[in-house]
C-alpha cells in the first residue's frame, strides 16, 4: 500500500491518516489513526461495486433468506419493536433498506403495516416484488428520492458496512426519517468475540464490506448525523454452522452478556 493508493478521507473524522489493518490479495482494509475507523480505502470502483450485487448475491441472500429473517425478527424482538409500533397507532409506515427477498416486509406488512423497501439486488427486488406483491425499488437509497420527513420508521440490517459513505448514507435516512422516528441498524462487530478470535478469517471480512464499526465509531457517525442513540445490543456467538448445542447457547449468552457478541445493533431517533 502506497499513500497514492488512499483515495478518500475517513468518512467519519475526515483524517487522512491510516495504517495498514488486514490486507488480502485483492483488497485490504486501513484504520484511520485518529478515529480508528476500519474501511477499504481505496474502495473498489462503482461499477465493480454495483456488480457485487448480481444473480450470485441473490442466490446467497436466497439460500439464506429464513436464517436472516429470524434474526431480524429477534432482532425486533430485542428492542421491543411492538412498543414502537403502538406509538405509531395510525401511521404505521415502515421503509427497509436492503429488504432482500421481502420476508421481513411480507411479515410487517400482514401485520398492517404500510411498506415500501430498497434492495440494490434487482433479482432480489423482483423476487420480492413478484413473490408477495411489495412495493420495491430495485436501486439505491439516493436514486428513490423519497420526500422528508416520511417515515415513521426506517430499518436496515446488514446494509452500513456495504455502502461507500455511510455519512452521505445516514443523512439521507435522517433527511426521510419523520421527527420523533425511528431507525433500527444492525451490523457486524468489529470488536466482537469472533471479530478479535477469527481475526482476517472473520465471517466478516469480505470484499462487499467497505466497512467494519466498532460500537463507538458507528454511535458517534449517528450522532454526527444527527441521531439520538436510544439502544445498543449485540449478539451472536458461535456460527451456527460450527456449533448447535448447549456450548453455543453458553457462548451467545456470556457475549450478549458482556456485549460482545458478532452482530451489534442499535435503535436510534431523529
Ligand atoms: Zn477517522
């Protein structure tokens, strides 16, 4: 790495100060000195970024469209999600960002809620779209221009770390969010168990992830973007794949004690 290669300042303190983190043949991740952001830097092209969400993506986000949808649910669960729904009595008006295949949307919208999702995967979207009948815009958030001030409610999951400037990304949802709304984030944890185990072979680690938080530098991008933050949890020990028994229900729960856990989410408000 050369310092011709770093293309862009820290997205969130504006440093242009970096030191090598993990590097790969093809890609690798830098650490801002001054804020200790961890982000591709440079990023791949916008093009290539674009293609990273093609007919594989969809067929990754399919295979595993249940577990993902059950972790969102408890994801809701954790946050006292119905509590959130009876303030809004009336309005309820719910946009997810990255909606994938729908399920999550499809599960909101029997439940009475008017919905609307973004997912960048136009096979993904179409899937959605012609599967339950959703209103999807298969682009991204900028391109939807949707008006201010209009949801009551705003959820993404697993979509910060994959876009180039989660700054530019959280003022737009803060520009849309109403007054007094809601934005449900959840994201790998950079700092988690696994994350400091696992280390370049983190199940985190991946070309689409531009970025990796650590709780303290995604709390203090959403308030610099304007958010109160309300909640923070994290989750997740062992992958399900490597373990099923009681060691796993152990670890999940020592790591969601001591909030460590793999995934970390946060509820915040505009
Ligand atoms: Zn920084």
């Amino acid at each position: 790495m050369t310092d011709t290669q770093i293309k862009a300042p820290c997205d969130l303190c504006g440093s242009l100060r970096f030191k090598e983190f993990w590097t790969f043949n093809d890609f690798y991740y830098v650490q801002c000195e001054d804020c200790g952001l961890i982000h591709q830097n440079p990023q791949p092209e916008p093009d290539d970024i674009t293609n990273m969400y093609a007919e594989d993506f969809f067929h990754y986000t399919f295979e595993n469209q249940d577990a993902f949808f059950n972790l969102m649910k408890l994801s809701l669960q954790d946050i006292n999600f119905n509590q959130i729904a009876r303030e809004f009595e009336g309005e309820r008006r719910i946009l997810d960002i990255g909606c994938a295949t729908g399920l999550l949307l499809n599960h909101l919208k029997l439940q009475g809620w008017e919905t609307e999702g973004v997912e960048i995967c136009k096979p993904s979207a179409d899937y959605a779209r012609d599967q339950f009948d959703l209103s999807v815009h298969g682009t991204n958030l900028f391109d939807c221009s949707f008006p201010n001030d209009h949801f009551p409610v705003i959820h993404f999951s697993h979509v910060i770390e994959h876009v180039p400037s989660p700054s530019d990304f959280l003022k737009e949802v803060y520009r849309i969010l109403k007054p007094g709304g809601y934005i449900i984030v959840t994201t790998p944890n950079v700092e988690g168990l696994f994350a400091k185990i696992f280390r370049k072979n983190w199940r985190s680690v991946r070309t689409d992830h531009l970025f990796l938080f650590s709780r303290k530098n995604l709390r203090d991008l959403l308030e610099q973007c304007g958010f109160n933050v309300l909640k923070y949890r994290s989750w997740g020990g062992i992958p399900v794949e490597m373990s099923s028994g009681k060691i796993k229900q152990i670890t999940d729960y020592w790591v969601k004690y001591f909030n460590v856990g793999d995934v970390m989410l946060f509820l915040a408000q505009k």
